[in-house]
C-alpha cells in the first residue's frame, strides 16, 4: 500500500479555516518588527517559539494579539498573505477561504484599507502566479461589542466585491453567537455569507445558536457539538460543514491528545468535517501536518482521507463551476494513486 504521507502530501484540497494573522512565522514577525521599528519581547525565533506553549484559548490570544502588533502597512499585510499562499500552494491547497480581524488592527490606528488591500493584492498574486484561488472572510472579534462589529460592518461595505462572507471569533467563553444577531442580519442583508466559530471551548448550545441566530453556512470547530445527541443527528441530517482544526485542538487542550480527538467519531456520526489549520505558525503545522497527524493518530483510510478532503471543495463558498473544476482535480489524484 502506498505511504498515506505521500499520498496526502500530494491531494489536492481546499482550505476553510485558517487565520492569515495566525500565518505569522517568527522569523516574519522579527522581520516587520524591525523595519518597523518595533520592539518584541523575543530577540529570536526559538526565543518566539518557546513562548507558544499554551494551556487556553486565552493564552494563546494573548500571545497572538502580541505578535500582530508589527503589522502596519499594505506591505506587511501582503508579505504575510503571500508567504501564507506560497505555503499552502507546497500543500496542494487548491482554493483557500482565508479568515482575518480588522479589528485588531484598526484598534491600534491601521487603517481598514490598508489591511484589506494589502491582503487582496497577495490573493490576486497567487491566483495569477501560483494558481492558489482564494477568498476572504472578514472576523468580528467576539469579545469586543456588538457596536464595535456593526462599526467594522460599515467599513466592510466598500469591499463587498473582495470579502465573501462574515465570521466571529476571539475569546468564545461568555460571549455567545446571539451577541451578535444584528450584525449578521445585516451582514446577510448586504449580500455576505456567514460562518462562526461556536463549540470549540464554548458549549454545544453555541453551535445550535450559529445555526439559528447567525444563520451560518459553516460551523468553525464544532467539537462541542457532540455532546447534544439532537444537534449532531440535525448537522448530519443538514449537511452544516464543521471546518476542524486537530493539531490546534491539541495545542489549545481542547482535547487531551491526537488520539482522543472526536473527528473519527464526527465522521461516523455523517458529520460532513473538513480538516484545517487554524494558526498554523502557533499550533506546530500547517493542512498537510494536519491530515497526517489525524490520520496517524486515528488510523484513517485512503478513502476517508480523500473524502474528507471532497468535504472540503464541497463545503467551499465557489460557484459551480469552479466547483466541478476541484473536485475533477482531485477525482484525476485519486484516479492516479
């Protein structure tokens, strides 16, 4: 049998989960700090690394709000979005929906423009000279009010033609989707999807709340959802997307070990999960250290490996076209392997 870790290494797959401000490699984050011109805890990149030994989601956010001080201007945003597509393309990452927080950086006096531009511009590099199509997804930060989230809304609404969908999230304890009911209908409104991270540390009535406050496409994480045997039959029986994170979920205690993670059990429930990064550059991997880590730890086949990656062309916000496009791409893969 052919070595799963080639085969994977080679599958053509879509990305739906994964913060370009969690992309910031250490050697990067030094990098834009000093032509910058600012100061970092950290004089290396092993000094930065051995900082990211996390026991929370809280930790983690106070170390990720930490490094993404250094980006400031349309460069750093677009160093960082094109060393991310560069990455995911070496993955056989096909299509890439790309999350990002305005409001940690508008926060600090960053401009929206800046940000979105900077962005855009690496998006529209990788489609024309890496072949990596790509979309964004613009994140409230759900420990920030709702008035601030209708605010950044606002700001939005000359980029509609750039941002795809809305999404939330940040710090999940105590802050539930129905927080942010308004914002949704009106990003709805204007013509956004949506998506949110529910179920990740916060309870499966989160998950339930996304669905039926947010009105969510794609449920980010998920993993509490299993503890509510009537929302896991409706997520089957709908069909909702759960975008999962595994090596993330390790380095968050989400889950105790790679072993114990529930995509397995998600899987023979008729959950539709896709695998993702989240913030690779903290989290130890990016997609292809993922699949392989899942794989390993749960024993996955061929064939579920692979259709676990059609979920993620499948559950991505293309058109038809583009659709049929992926998954013949990947259906040639399989056909060759």
């Amino acid at each position: 049998m052919e070595d799963l870790t080639m085969f994977i290494d080679g599958l053509p797959k879509a990305e739906l989960h994964v913060h370009v401000e969690g992309t910031l490699e250490p050697e990067m984050m030094l990098e834009i700090a000093a032509r910058n011109g600012i100061d970092l805890p950290y004089a290396t990149a092993d000094e930065a690394r051995a900082a990211y030994r996390f026991r929370s989601l809280q930790e983690f956010l106070d170390v990720y709000y930490q490094g993404l001080r250094v980006l400031r201007s349309e460069r750093d945003f677009h160093d960082l979005t094109r060393a991310y597509l560069e990455t995911a393309r070496r993955h056989n990452v096909l299509h890439a929906e790309v999350f990002f927080d305005p409001q940690a950086h508008t926060s600090r006096g960053v401009p929206f423009a800046t940000v979105v531009e900077g962005i855009q511009r690496a998006m529209e590099e990788g489609t024309r000279e890496l072949g990596i199509r790509s979309g964004l997804i613009l994140c409230f930060l759900r420990h920030l009010d709702a008035a601030d989230a209708e605010e950044t809304l606002t700001r939005a609404l000359a980029y509609k033609d750039r941002i795809v969908a809305v999404g939330l999230d940040s710090a999940e304890r105590g802050h539930p989707p129905e927080k942010f009911r308004a914002v949704f209908d009106r990003a709805r409104a204007e013509g956004f999807l949506a998506v949110a991270h529910a179920g990740e540390e916060g309870p499966a009535e989160y998950v339930r709340q996304a669905l039926d406050v947010l009105k969510v496409r794609r449920v980010d994480h998920g993993n509490h959802a299993l503890d509510d045997e009537g929302l896991v039959r409706r997520l089957a029986a709908e069909r909702v997307p759960l975008t999962v994170c595994p090596l993330s979920n390790v380095r968050l205690g989400v889950v105790t070990d790679m072993t114990a993670h529930p995509l397995r059990a998600m899987m023979e429930r008729g959950l539709n999960v896709t695998v993702n990064s989240d913030d690779p550059a903290y989290f130890g991997g990016y997609i292809n250290d993922n699949y392989r880590a899942v794989q390993q730890a749960l024993g996955l086949t061929k064939g579920e490996v692979v259709h676990i990656a059609r979920n993620s062309f499948a559950a991505s916000f293309v058109g038809p076209r583009e659709m049929a496009r992926l998954l013949s791409k990947l259906d040639d893969y399989v056909s060759a392997h």
